[in-house]
C-alpha cells in the first residue's frame, strides 16, 4: 500500500463548511439548541457521493423517528482480508459559543487560517477537523481504489456533547447492530487532542442541589434563611468530602490521569432580581468526574447519603463550622437534597498490552519520529466501557490541541491533522 497524505484543499473545504453550519450545530438543549446534526453529516456525503454511487464505501444515516435531523453516520470500506477496524467517534454537534460573552477575538462560526497553519473556528479541534480528515481518507482510499486488509467502519456520530437520549448518538447506532463487525476488533476513538495516546477517560454523572431557605427583606436577616449562601457552603463541604473520600491513587499515576477524580459544582441558578431581598430557593448544579478506578453507582449513593445526613445536621442544629445561619428566630429551617441526573457515563481504562495500542504507538512514532507520550484524561466518552467489555481493543486518539476543548477562540494547526491523517493510513497499512 504507497502512502497517502492529506489532500488540504479539500480537508480545508469540508472544514469549512462543517464550522460554516456550527450555528446550526450548537448543542445544549436546556437553553433550547438542538443540533441538526443532518446538515453536517450531508457535507461529508456529498463529497464521498462519487464513491458510494460506485459501491466503494457503503454509506447509512442512522436516526430514530421523530430525529431525522439528528443522524450518524456509518461508513464501511470492505476490505481484502478478515477481521474490522474502527475509526469511531468523532461527532457533529459542537458546545455552544457566544463570541461577545466569551471574548472570542473572531468569529467562532467560520473557519480562519492564520499564520503557521492556525485553524480558528468552534469545532475545530472536538470535533468537525476530526470529520473532515475521516472524510480525507475515505475518499482517498476510493481514489486510489485501495482496499485495506481488515474491513474499515468509519463512525461519525451525533449528540456527544450531551448526555445519552434514546435514538441518537452511538448509542443508537449500536441499538442498530451496527457495531457488531467491531465486537473483538481493534477500535480507534478519534475525538481527543494531542496526539497521546489518550490511555484513559473518566466517568461522568449530573448532579443537581435543591437548597430551601427562608426569603425576606436583607434587613431583616433574622427572619431568613439565606439559600444563597447556605448553597455555596453546602457545595464547598460537599467537595470537602468527595476530595478526602476519593483522593489520587497509583493507578492514575500508571495511567498518567492529568487530574484526578472531581465533583465540582458549575451553574446556580436563583430566582433573585433584587440585591435587597434574600433568596429563599437556589438550585446547585455540576458534576462528577470519576477516574475507571471508582464505581460511579457506589460514588453516586454515597454521595447522595452524605447530603442526607448534612440536612440531618441541620435538623439537629448540629451545624458545620463557619456556616451561615440555616435557621430563622422563629424557628424554620433551611433543607437541602440532592439528586443525579440520568445513568452517567462509565470512564474507561484502556489495555497498556494491547497490540492495538502498540500499533498506535509505532504509527505515530513512524510519522512523528518521536515516541508517544500517553496520557489520560477526566473528559468522558460515550460507550467506550461497553465496547471494551464486548472484547473490542478500544484505543484513543486525536489531532486538536487540548486546551482549546469547549474554550472560547478554539484552534488547531494544519500540521497535526496531517500527521493524524497519515497516522491513520500507518494504522490501516499495519494491521
């Protein structure tokens, strides 16, 4: 099999008009942005429309009814030998982006070239560059009419950038047997940064606290219970407690974790207009980032036994040092409870033996000429536990730059999609 190299003109072009839809594409839906992931997935069939008219790639867009505007992508190369390998994971949807909120110094939904191959634009790196060098490659293989040895799945996905909802996303697209060649196989996951290999994820799971207070007049504080701030210091000793119960350990070190376990909180909402009233309701928002080492269903009851027994606390006056005042002259109280949000995700370990990883490794070390530096990270990933557990050699990877993820002025550089590209091609050349 002779080389290929990234086509730009054309990984440029599909980019493009992948960022050019990212309003379009913005994912949250609590704030009412519900991602078309349709539009981008049909960029990237027009441009392999030659090769699946000729049968070269077999192409599905898979959406449940009632989501048709939200569909994946599964595009399959057969190959000459037995066995698959995957490419998986790389998405449509992006995080959201408000360029005056953020101070975001250029638009975020077209894409820049600047100088020394700078790409700017929201979805660059997690995760439109990803879809476009797949696309690259896919449509490199049909123009060359070069088939690898094990049958290529190329996965593009919808809903990443939130949590699972019956029928979208990968989950879906398993639901639909569409995984099945890949149960054993080695699967690479394209949606991380920095080359890596990313060795290790985390779990997540969505919490929610519910403070009650008293609300009244600022002046009279005797008569209140401030929720305000019975919230943050609930939040803050509830953190206490999660670092001290599920502090680092070896194994993240031999997994090289960046950050250890977390739970942290992240939005709060108070129906509180006026700064001479106190709030009697505030809502807590925020996560848990579990490294694979943890169960998430024994972190989740623990954690929800320990706000129990904080508001017993407060029923028994037995109050935290340093709190605010949880209870009125007359008598009522504050309350807190907490509760997660849906099944959470599993974080995974990958196989350190795994001639997948192995492979991984000597891809990028024939392409970079320097050895891989593994690491692993406390972002999620959807369904890599249940692949693993299914036999698959799941191994992580990508070619943006880490510390753009979800950030405003988000960016990566031409020269590490083209190394991913060819990293690939290293990869379907070697198994």
């Amino acid at each position: 099999m002779s080389a290929l190299t990234l086509r730009e003109d054309r990984f440029l072009d599909v980019l493009r008009r992948l960022i050019a839809l990212t309003p379009r594409l913005q994912n949250n839906l609590e704030a009412g942005l519900v991602p078309q992931e349709r539009l981008a997935a049909q960029v990237v069939l027009d441009t392999l429309a030659p090769h699946i008219a000729s049968g070269f790639i077999h192409a599905e867009a898979l959406a449940s009814q009632g989501n048709e505007s939200r569909v994946s992508l599964v595009l399959t190369v057969n190959g000459t030998g037995e066995g698959a390998v995957g490419f998986v994971g790389a998405h449509f949807d992006v995080v959201p982006a408000d360029q005056v909120a953020e101070g975001w110094e250029r638009s975020p939904f077209e894409l820049w070239e600047g100088p020394d191959g700078v790409l700017y634009g929201r979805g660059v790196t997690d995760c439109l560059g990803h879809v476009a060098v797949a696309t690259d490659l896919l449509a490199q293989l049909a123009e060359a009419n070069v088939r690898p040895r094990r049958t290529l799945k190329v996965v593009l996905i919808a809903n990443e950038e939130a949590g699972d909802l019956p029928g979208l996303g990968l989950s879906y697209v398993a639901e639909q047997g569409r995984l099945k060649d890949l149960v054993g196989q080695p699967v690479y996951w394209l949606d991380s940064a920095n080359f890596g290999p990313t060795v290790g994820t985390a779990g997540n799971s969505v919490w929610e606290l519910k403070v009650t207070g008293v609300g009244g007049h600022s002046g009279m504080p005797q008569n209140c219970v401030n929720a305000l701030e019975l919230a943050m210091a609930a939040s803050l000793e509830l953190g206490r407690w999660f670092h001290a119960r599920y502090p680092p350990n070896e194994d993240e070190k031999r997994w090289g974790f960046l950050a250890t376990s977390s739970l942290k909180a992240t939005v709060m909402e108070a129906a509180n207009t006026k700064e001479n009233k106190i709030p009697g309701d505030v809502v807590v928002k925020g996560d848990v980032r579990l490294t694979p080492f943890h169960d998430m269903a024994e972190v989740r009851r623990a954690t929800e036994d320990f706000v129990r027994e904080l508001d017993a606390r407060l029923e028994r006056g037995d109050v935290p040092a340093g709190w605010p005042r949880t209870r009125t002259e007359d008598g009522r109280r504050g309350r807190l409870s907490l509760r997660f949000q849906g099944g959470g995700t599993e974080g995974i370990a990958c196989r350190l033996d795994s001639p997948g990883l192995q492979a991984l490794k000597d891809a990028m070390k024939a392409v970079r000429g320097v050895d891989a530096q593994p690491f692993s990270l406390t972002g999620s990933l959807p369904l890599v536990r249940d692949l693993q557990r299914q036999g698959c050699d799941v191994q992580i990877t990508g070619f943006g730059d880490m510390k753009y993820y979800h950030a405003p002025n988000e960016q990566a550089h031409l020269k590490d999609f083209r190394q991913g590209f060819s990293i690939l091609w290293e990869l379907l050349a070697r198994l």
